[in-house]
C-alpha cells in the first residue's frame, strides 16, 4: 500500500512536470514576437 502510494506521487511529479513544461512551450509559441519571427 505504502508503495503504491509513493508511486502514485511520483507519477503526479512526473505530470505536473510535463504540465508545467507544456504550458511554457505554448505560452512561447503563442508571444506574439514568437510567432512573428
């Protein structure tokens, strides 16, 4: 049980991580200057 708990936490770390690094690339790509260039 313990286990399994400790995995479910790092499999969240892992998705708030992807999450986190999605948001930014998108946030990238939708600046304005991004698009122009």
């Amino acid at each position: 049980m313990n286990h399994a708990m400790e995995a479910a936490r790092e499999a969240s770390d892992d998705l708030d991580e992807l999450a986190r690094a999605s948001t930014r690339s998108w946030r990238r790509c939708c600046n304005p200057s991004c698009s122009a260039s």
